[in-house]
C-alpha cells in the first residue's frame, strides 16, 4: 500500500458551543493550511500568541483530557477535535478558538466532523509521512491496572482493539471493540460516541469549579443502575469513546500510523506514553513511497 497525498479543508469552517470544563462560549473556526503545515491551534483571545503545534512535546500533563502548550497558551480538551480531523484524515488545518478550550459538543465528535464534511475536503500535492511499526512498545503504570501496547499489523493499517472493564460493581458493562481505521467506518462507527462519566465524578469536579454547565443532556452520566437522563446510542458507546480519543491522541504523533494497538482501560495519559515510545526507540517515520 503506497503512502497517501496530505489534504485540507476546502473552505473555512466554524463550530460553537460552551466549554465543559470552565462554561465558557467558545466559537471555534478552522482554516485551510498548506502541505506539511500539520494541524495548529491559535488563542485568538490571547493577543500576540503564535498557533501551538498539535504535536507530542507540546502536551501538558492532566488528568481526563489532552491540553497543549507552547508557554504563552494553553488549549485543553482538544481530543474530539483532532479525532475529527484525524479520522476525517485533514492533515494540514490551523484551528482558532476565542477561550481556553474547545467547546464540548454533544461530547462526541461527531458535531466536528459534520462542519469539516461541509466545508469539504482537498487533496494536496505531498504526501503524507507514516509510521510503520515494526517492534513492539508497552507502557503500564506499576498502580494501576491500566496498560497500552503496540506492535505490528499484517495490513499496512492502523488497528486499535480496546478493552473497558472498570469490574463487577460499575454500572458500565465490560466491553471490547477491535477497530480497524478508515475514514468511512470511524464516521459511521466511531464519531457519534460520546464521553463518559459517572456520577460521583460529575460531583467532585464540580465541586472544584469545573462543569458548572454541564447536565445530564450533554453527555454520558452513568449512576448506580446506568445512564442518568440520556439514552445510549449504542450497547458499546462506551468503549467506542474510547477509541475514537485513542485516534485523537494517536493523531499527535503527526503522521499516519501502520500498527496495532492494544489497550486496556486506558487513558489519555497512558496514550500519550506509548506514542512517545513509539516515537523515540520503536520506529523511524518514514515516507512510504510507491516502488519503483
């Protein structure tokens, strides 16, 4: 399978809505960008800032979420975002946003995939890089029981299977999905999934001054007997959400990605860790071109 060419947006497009984590209205609006540009964000409050790469070493850490910074600006939550982008394949896109991070949605990012679709999509003139992995990474904190690995694939594909078992006493059932990438099926089976979360969280952040706006309408609120005021859209939207994050944060790497990942209860901290081994002792990026 030869490397494919990058694309951007035809047209600019715009998304607003308010923030989960402070409440703010944010309005969000991406921009074509040009062959290799990769995909930036910009504090267009922040006068004077310059566009944050959406690249591996510009992460902070946190918890729940994937926030970048280059020193003068921080954007938090831009997971949905750059699975949107990602699973759309928008390689080259600079997102503006007038707040401190990207609006919640529907906790999906399905609402971010509808506006790039409508603006339209083009093909450059590069192509893009790729990432063949041809040795195995694991990473997989020694206190919990949370791990990721990643090795090979027989198919020159990205391949995520995800297992989510939080035990017996959650009201979120044990689930496991394997994904195989392309941007048709992550639009029909991926996108639509919404974050979740359960109660007792909601609480405790809110009680920290996060999520003042947040109700049970805007995503998945799970109490002792299941999802509080909402339906599922699927048996397995949980595990889906998770997926669809492993592409966002997978995405921060900057290049395609030929490989199976495996994960178990992973988050967003431990995906940022395996793409780093990945990065640094695993694989060389590397243009994969056609043959001669």
């Amino acid at each position: 399978m030869h490397s494919r060419l990058q694309r951007t947006l035809i047209r600019p497009a715009s998304y607003s809505g308010f923030g989960f984590l402070t409440g703010a209205n944010i309005n969000v609006h991406f921009h074509p960008a040009a062959d290799n540009y990769g995909i930036r964000f910009q504090r267009i409050d922040l006068l004077g800032t310059e566009p944050i790469p959406a690249r591996l070493e510009f992460v902070l850490p946190r918890q729940r979420r994937t926030a970048i910074s280059n020193g003068s600006a921080t954007v938090e939550l831009i997971e949905h975002v750059m699975a949107a982008l990602a699973g759309l394949q928008i390689d080259n896109c600079l997102v503006c946003l007038d707040g401190p991070e990207l609006p919640g949605a529907d906790g999906s990012c399905l609402p971010f995939v509808q506006v790039l679709q409508d603006a339209g999509i083009v093909t450059q003139s590069t192509r893009r890089e790729t990432l063949v992995l041809r040795a195995d990474a694991r990473t997989k904190p020694g206190s919990d029981d949370a791990e990721i690995s990643a090795g090979p694939v027989f198919r020159r594909t990205l391949v995520i299977s995800y297992e989510l078992d939080y035990g017996p006493r959650s009201p979120i059932k044990p689930q496991l999905l394997t994904f195989e990438f392309a941007p048709e099926t992550f639009v029909a089976d991926i996108a639509y999934a919404r974050t979740f979360i359960l109660q007792t969280e909601v609480a405790a952040l809110q009680s920290q001054g996060y999520g003042s706006r947040v109700t049970e309408k805007d995503l998945l609120i799970f109490g002792p007997d299941g999802v509080l005021g909402n339906q599922l859209r699927a048996a397995d939207e949980c595990v889906r959400h998770k997926i669809l994050d492993c592409i966002g944060d997978f995405a921060l790497l900057g290049c395609d990605v030929h490989g199976h990942f495996r994960a178990y209860r992973s988050g967003h901290n431990l995906n940022h860790e395996i793409c780093r081994k990945v990065q640094a002792s695993q694989v060389v990026p590397q243009l994969v071109r056609r043959a001669a």
